[in-house]
C-alpha cells in the first residue's frame, strides 16, 4: 500500500511538480490537450501536471432494481514518470484496480484519503513510470449525487424509470472515478447496458433507436473537461428536426417537443454565422422529466434541456439558444477552474442574446437583457449583505467552497455585460471578429481569467487604443459605472401600465379590454409582475388571476414571479397551485425564490416544511441540497 496524502500535501505536491516541456511539444503536435501548469485547481486531487487521462473507455452496467451502476473506467493517460495517479472520488464503492490493457491486466496498491465534505476523497493509485493504462472497477452508491434515478411515476408516460446524470461543477466523480477537474480534457468511448425496453443516450454520438440488445456504443472524439460526460436512460424517442439537429424526449411528448424547439436550425446558423463553425457533428435536444434541476445542461451533442421549456408557445426558447451557444463557449473554449466560471456563462449569456437577436430582433434580445439585469442587481445587494461580498468580482476565489456557491448571476450577467460594455467601446464589428478570433485561438482548450484579460488587452483594447479598465471588473466590488446601459421602451411601457394598475386605473377597460396573457411575451409578464408593489390588495391580485390566470397559466418564469408577489402580498387563494407546482418541478432556479420568500414567515415557513417533506423526493441532489440548507431541513 502508497502512503496516504493529506489533501494539502497533495495540493503542495500538484502546484510544484512539472510535465517536461518535450512531452508537451508532443501533445501539441497530436492536437491533444495541454495541461497548463501553473494553474492550481482548488476543487480537484488530481495530479494532471504528472500524469493526465488521454481516452476514457467505460464498461457500464445500469441496475435499475438496487438504483446503482457497476462500471470499469479504464483510463489511457499520458505519463510523465510519476509512481502515482491521483484520482478524485465521492460515494462510489471502488472493487479493484488494475494497470495495463485489457486482458493483460494486473492488480494494483491503492489507497482512498481522507472525505472531504466537498470534495470527496483522493484515490491514490501506485503505478511504474512508464504505466498508461489504469482501469477502475467500481459500483456507485446511494451517495452519487450525479445521478437521479426516477420511479415510473416521476416520468411522463409513468411506466418506465428512468435515469439520468449531472456532472457540472464537480459531480462526474461520483459516479465515474477520474480526475475531475476541467483542466483535463478527454476523449472518451462507452459500451452500455440497460434494460431492454430502455435506450442509452450520452454526450456523443447517440442512437436514434432502440435496439433488441440493450446495449449501447458511444464515441466522442472531441476533447472534453470531465464535467460534461453524461448519461441518460429512459424510454426515449427521436425526431429530427433539420440536417445535423433532433430532439429526444419520452414518446408521449415528442410532438410537442418537436414542434417547441422548431427553430433550432435557424439558432444553429446564426450562431455559426456570429462566431464560426460548429465543432460538434450533431447538436440534439433531450427533454428530461421534471426533476431535473436546471433549464438546461450543455452536454456537448445533446443538451440536457428541462420539461419546463415546454410551454406550447415557444416562449422559453431562450434557454436553447444559451445552451447552443455553450457548444463554443464553455465546452469549445472552457474554464480552467471554477473559480473562472464567468469565463463560460458570461460568454455564454452574451452569446445568446446575439442569437436571439438575430433571429427574433434587437426589441426582444434587448428585453430579455433587462429582466437579467434586474435579477443581477438583486442578487449584487444580496451578495454584499452574505459572508462573502467578495462574490461580487467576476474571478472567484472558492478554495475551501462548493463551486456551486459561485452559480450566481454575477458568472452569468455581469460576465455578459463585461462583454456587452466592450463591445460598445469597441464597435460591433471589431469586438465580433476578436471573439471569433478568441474561439479560434482557443478551441478545444481552457483558460484562465488572467489568461483572458490578457488576451483582450492585446489583441483587442491596445491595438484599438480602447481605455476600459479590466481589473475593476474582474477584481471590483459590484457593477462599475461605465456598464453599458440597456433602454427598451416596450419594457418602460409594460413598467408603467404595471404602476397604473397598482395606483387603482382599470387597465382592463376600453383599449385595455384586449389585453390577454398572449398580448406581452413572458419577460414583460415578467417586469409587470416584478413592477407591482409587494403589498398589493388580495383583491386586486384576484382581479389580474381572472383577467390573466398567471397562477396556473403553464409558464413557469410567470408562475415563479407571481407565487412570490402572491406570498409576500399574503395572497394565500394560491397555496393549492404553489403546492402542486413544488411538487413537480424540480428546478431550482424556481424552487429557490418560492421557498425563500415563503421561509420569510412563520405560518409560510410551516407550509414550506410541510410541502417539502413530500415534494423532496422529487428533486435532484443539486436542489435537494440548496433547499436543505435554506429550510434547514434533515432527514
Ligand atoms: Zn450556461
């Protein structure tokens, strides 16, 4: 047995130890990754400056009756001459390990540190200097929190279960043992088998049917940071929808889905015409059942995308267009640690509103800026009254953190408005060919804030003689004051019917008497909602209900905004549909504000608890564990 690492050393032993500089000379020529070797990465064991997986090839088998995958993870690694491979690990069972190819294999020492709460525990493998294979025989546990193994009844049809998985930010490692940190970026193949009557899909290429084997092969021949190997099974079925795009979805939704996400083919050319080629074959949709919790998951080849978007009118389509846009930044172009997380969904909200601009026009893109902006400056207050104000700058620190802590919408909109305020300064066309340069330059690799910045000075902000100072943004409390300013009328028109309704003018009268749900798209629903004043008469509430029907109107965006006016007003007609809706979504961007502004007070908080103890078995680890903390909830 090797001797057993504390997880500092072993962070000291990563930061100080080098690859030799012909071996990566080597990996350049063979368009393989480099693993850039100053960056230190706070979230994973992994020793990648020694020796990194190359090709990953999983044997899986899904056991739906015990809920657990028994899998071999055979690891092909570039080996600079280390004596030990450091894997990252969290609630999976590990069998044996063995080096070398299969069926020439031989047994090997290993040792599991001590759990990190966080995250998880370094498996420390012995190996010789010139070992490249390493494979892991294993079976997931109760404690893989990457997986979400529904019952029948959770799906649409209520006949089969059905599995799925959730590796972003640091979750692969508890279903796959690697070496989680998306400094590493891998290709990786995958023989599968489940039930019969289900079919396997993956981020790769994918069936469009099921087989009478129930076995299943995958590829993905680009390089890939771990964090988007992914996994779904269920009764599935396909439809195309253009040349290299499709969705999947249970077959009691395929219509519906089909006919919602109709223009994916246009997202996929104007996304390709704004910033170059798609680098991915094939771009499918899977819509997941309810619980999943996220809009969506850019798992390269076949978003993981949530029921909730369905809407029958295509008015959540937004959420598409960002995780196409994740096929360049993101997944082509990817943060080196979580700490540079705006690096891929900065880029990426930026990214789609250039999409949906250019498809729907600037009016709506310029709307939909708005209600993010909104969201921003709220979570901007709250984020400087929490423990960590300095959450605010747009590089995080979060050594010692759950990197989900940084999921805020400083990552995501203020990273967005960085983009957006330079772009003003730089002039659409200039700005548009350094970001198409920018992907160019960087595919298939990750980078650094730092990395970044310094990228933008040179190629963009000296040469254009461009003054914008990089640093308060990347290192600077809240929004600096050169941040572009977004104006739209129809959003200020929206705004002021909204006050004129609150101030006791029949808004519904004359003229008025046309306006139905279908009259504003979902985010002007959205500013009217959000304009109302959070006292509001239980009256005038119920008035808008029958003249809209916001509280059981289907859209999920509209449902959210009016549950929380409804609960802070003390509207509590709406009980029965907030119950229902927590009990089948399991979103959390949802979740979270109907739950915090009902925790507010006593007699809300009693109704939360009660709704959560049997709505929680619905929902992903992901929400399961925010809304554990927020209710201080324990099982
Ligand atoms: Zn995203």
């Amino acid at each position: 047995m090797i001797k057993l690492y504390s997880p500092i050393i072993l962070l000291l032993l990563i930061f100080t130890s080098c690859g030799s500089n012909e071996a990566l000379e080597n990996e350049k020529e063979s368009n393989q990754v480099i693993i850039n070797q100053k960056v230190r990465d706070a979230h994973s064991y992994s020793n990648v400056h020694e020796i990194f997986t190359k090709h990953l090839h999983l044997d899986l088998e899904i056991d739906f009756n015990s809920k657990t995958i028994y899998g071999t993870a055979r690891h092909h690694m570039k080996n600079n001459g280390t004596d030990t491979a450091v894997f990252d690990l969290k609630g999976i069972e590990i069998i044996r390990v063995t080096t070398g190819v299969k069926g020439n294999e031989k047994n090997t020492d290993y040792v599991i540190g001590q759990e990190d709460p966080i995250i998880g525990a370094p498996l420390s493998i012995k190996v010789d200097s010139l070992v490249t294979d390493i494979n892991i025989y294993y079976k997931t546990t109760e404690k893989s929190d990457a997986l979400d193994w529904l019952d029948p009844h959770l799906t649409d049809s209520k006949k089969y279960p059905y599995l799925y998985t959730q590796g972003q930010a640091i979750l692969t490692r508890t279903w796959i043992p690697t070496q989680d940190s998306p400094q590493n970026r891998i290709t990786y193949s995958a023989d599968v088998k489940v039930p019969k009557e289900l079919m396997a899909l993956m981020s790769a290429n994918n069936p469009t049917q099921k087989n009478d084997s129930g076995i299943y092969h995958f590829e993905m021949k680009q390089p890939i940071p771990v964090y988007l190997i992914a996994l779904a099974v269920g009764n599935l079925s396909y439809r195309k929808i253009g040349k290299n795009c499709g969705v999947y979805t249970e077959p009691t939704m395929i219509d519906e889905v089909a006919w919602e996400f109709q223009d994916l083919k246009k997202m996929m050319s104007a996304a390709e015409e704004l910033y170059g080629k798609y680098e991915w074959d094939k771009y499918d949709v899977i819509v997941l059942p309810y619980s999943f919790p996220f809009g969506g998951m850019e798992n390269p080849r076949l978003t993981f995308a949530n029921p909730t978007l369905i809407t029958g009118d295509r008015s959540l389509i937004t959420v598409v267009a960002h995780e196409l846009a994740h096929s360049w930044s993101g997944n082509l172009v990817t943060n080196a640690t979580w700490d540079d997380f705006w690096l891929n969904e900065g880029f990426t909200v930026y990214f789609e509103n250039r999409i949906m601009e250019k498809i729907y026009g600037k009016e709506v893109a310029d709307i939909l800026a708005l209600i993010e902006f909104q969201e921003l400056e709220v979570e901007i207050k709250e984020i400087q009254e929490s423990d960590h104000p300095e959450d605010t700058y747009l590089k995080l620190a979060l050594n010692g953190r759950d990197p989900d802590e940084g999921m805020t919408q400083i990552a995501y909109v203020k990273g967005a408005f960085f983009l957006k305020t330079v772009e003003e300064l730089a002039g659409r066309k200039k700005f548009d060919d350094f970001m198409k340069n920018y992907f160019k330059e960087y595919k298939f690799q990750t980078l650094t804030s730092e990395m970044f910045e310094n990228y933008l000075i040179e190629n963009l902000l000296k040469p254009n003689h461009i003054k914008f100072d990089t640093k308060e943004w990347l290192y600077g409390n809240g929004l600096p004051k050169n941040c572009v300013k977004i104006k739209s009328p129809r959003f200020e028109y929206v705004q002021k019917l909204s006050e004129e309704f609150a101030n006791g003018k029949d808004i519904f009268k004359g003229k008025g008497s046309k306006i139905k749900r279908e009259t504003y798209i979902t985010q002007e629903w959205q500013a009217f909602i959000r304009k109302l004043p959070r006292d509001l008469s239980v009256e005038k509430l119920k008035l808008l209900d029958d003249k809209l029907g916001f509280k059981s109107c289907g859209n999920s965006e509209i449902m959210t905004e009016w549950f929380v006016l409804s609960i802070n007003a003390g509207y509590t007609d709406v009980r029965p549909e907030i119950e229902q809706f927590l009990n089948k979504v399991g979103r959390r961007k949802f979740l979270l504000p109907i739950y915090k502004t009902l925790s507010k007070d006593k007699e809300n908080l009693k109704f939360a608890k009660k709704v959560y103890s049997n709505a929680r078995k619905n929902y992903h680890s992901v929400s399961q564990k925010t809304m554990d903390e927020l209710l201080n909830y324990s099982l």
